[in-house]
C-alpha cells in the first residue's frame, strides 16, 4: 500500500509538486498520467527516497519515508526512466551485485535471479555486457534489478519508452501479471499504454493532482477523446502501398486511411490498444514487410487544457524546474 500525504517540492521559486495526495491499495495496478513537467518523475524519486520533499509524507507498505528510509529501500523496486547500468558487468553480474546490495540471502538466490532473468525475456544476454546490449534489452535490465529481492511494491518511470511493439506486449504482459500480489505505480505519457495495464490512473498537470480516475469511469481512451481529434497510428511497409492499404481498409474500427511515401496514417474510431495488433496483422498477411509502428494521439497537453482550463499564456509560461530528469 502506498499512502501520501501532502507532498510538496520546491526547486527554488519553483514547485515541482504542489500538496500532492493519493492512496495505492495493495496489490492495485495505478498509472501516473501527465505531460513533460507534470511532477511525475520528482513524485517517483521522493517516494523511493532519492529526493527528500520539502512538505508533506508518505508511507510504502507501513514504513514512513522520512522516519524510516531503509525499511522502505528494502521493499520497493524501481525503475527509474533512464536506469543507470554498469556497462563492464554482464546481466547476471549486474542482477548479483543488486541482490547483495538489498541483501537478498545467499540460500536461494540463484533461483531467485534466475526466475527474474526467465520473467524478463533476458535468457539470452544473460552473460552479455550491459554496454553491449540494444535499448530494449537494457530496459528489461532495468525492470529486472526492480525486481531483485522481491518487493512489495514496483515504482516504474516509463517502463516502455523506447521499446518496440513487441517488447512493449512483453513487458506489459508482465506488469498485468503483478495485479494483486504487488503494488504497482508506473508513469507514462501514453493513455492507451495505461488503460491496457492499469486499473486507475491519477493525472498530474504542474505539480498538482488535477484528477483521478477508476476502471468503472472513462477509460483512457475516452480521455484521449476528450482532447479532440481522432487516434492515429503511422504504419511503415515495404512491399504493395494499394494492396496493404485495402488490407487495412477492412479492419474493423478504421475510420480513414492516408496514403504516404512510406505506408499509411491510419485514423482510428475504436480502442487503439485493440485494433493496433489488426492493424498489424493486416500488413503481414497483405505481403507488407513491417518497419514500424507508432501511435499518434491527441496529446496530453490537450487533454489537460481541456480537463483543467488552463491557459497557456503570456501570464502563464510552462513550467520549468531546476531537475533536468524531470518528466
């Protein structure tokens, strides 16, 4: 469980959070929502105790970040955006070091690395250097040290950027897997990848909590819908631009398909996180040699102005904080 309080930071004269407060039950899947400066990132690292806040608390399963920051180290993993790897160390080097460093015992650790190395698709670099592997690969690296010890509770900081539509199935096939045996909070800035995942999400817009939302209320694709304009994916092909097109045409929530030098532009009227493996699918089976995929949405900027009736004015700059790893 996850339960915070009022939590504030301040980088000089700017706030980076503004008396934030949320609770997470136990075992509950929760994406954190929010365009580039929402606070996300700085709410991630005080909650795992790289940053002290300037007001307020938190408690991760029972133990307080203030009065007890080792107890909460001990029974949280996490993934910050861009892990720090060693790069002279393999995988399974780099998962060993981890597991002494948050004390994992010496009886049964092999097994437990090895259950960790299996889960996260990493069998196959597992006695690879880190500084070899592609960027894919590295982020599973990531998830994986998460991971080590066995935590109760996974905080993830973009888990999927980067990642190729395979890998992204693979690692959200994974994250579904921890719903009620771990408690998850990863942020995003993409609301299909949270809808296919989570069962709540909690909306950052400047440091302050503009909006909560359950699985019985509007779904994140209802939200994108809220920000106006259709969803739209970009397929790239090689092979037969006219017979993939007509291919695409027949899958079911396609409102329009445009044509380019490349592939299509396809807008969507349905579920993208449904229709998007369709759409796939379709190009393979018409001949199309696939070399990319890439959703197009209505932004999450939109999506806030409109939820809060912010102006963006000349009175009112975008914020700017002082963390360059702020997202």
């Amino acid at each position: 469980m996850i339960i915070v309080e009022g939590l504030t930071r301040w980088y000089g004269p700017v706030a980076a959070l503004r008396d934030v407060s949320f609770r997470i039950e136990t075992g509950e899947i929760v994406g954190f929502l929010g365009p580039n400066g929402a606070g996300k990132s700085t709410a991630m690292k005080i909650l795992t105790g790289s940053v002290a806040p300037s007001a307020g608390t938190a408690s991760l399963a029972g133990c307080d970040i203030l009065s007890e920051p080792a107890a909460v180290r001990r029974r949280v993993g996490f993934m910050p955006e861009q892990v720090v790897l060693y790069p002279d160390q393999t995988v399974r080097e780099l998962l060993d070091f981890v597991a002494v460093l948050k004390g994992v015992p010496t009886a049964g650790r092999r097994e437990h690395l090895d259950d960790i190395v299996g889960r996260c698709g990493l069998r196959d670099v597992a006695g690879k250097l880190v500084g070899s592997l592609s960027h894919g690969y590295r982020k599973r690296a990531g998830l994986a040290q998460a991971l080590v010890g066995d935590p109760e509770i996974l905080i993830l900081d973009e888990p999927t950027s980067g990642l190729d539509p395979q890998q992204i199935v693979g690692i959200r096939e994974l994250i579904r897997s921890f719903k009620g045996h771990r408690t998850v909070l990863l942020s995003s800035h993409i609301l299909t990848e949270v809808e296919a995942t989570c069962s709540r999400v909690l909306i950052l817009n400047r440091g302050r909590l503009v909006g909560q939302q359950g699985a019985e209320g509007v779904a994140a694709s209802d939200l994108a819908g809220l920000a106006g304009g259709p969803v739209r994916v970009i397929l790239d092909w090689d092979g037969n631009r006219e017979g993939v097109a007509a291919a695409l045409a027949e899958v079911a929530g396609v409102d329009e398909i445009r044509i380019s030098e490349t592939g299509a532009e396809v807008l969507i009227a349905g579920n993208p996180v449904e229709i998007r493996p369709k759409l796939v699918e379709s190009v393979l089976a018409a001949g199309g040699q696939l070399q990319g995929v890439q959703d197009k949405g209505p932004s999450l900027e939109d999506l806030f102005l409109r939820l809060t009736g912010a102006n963006l004015g000349p009175d009112e700059p975008s914020r700017q904080t002082d963390d360059p790893e702020e997202s």
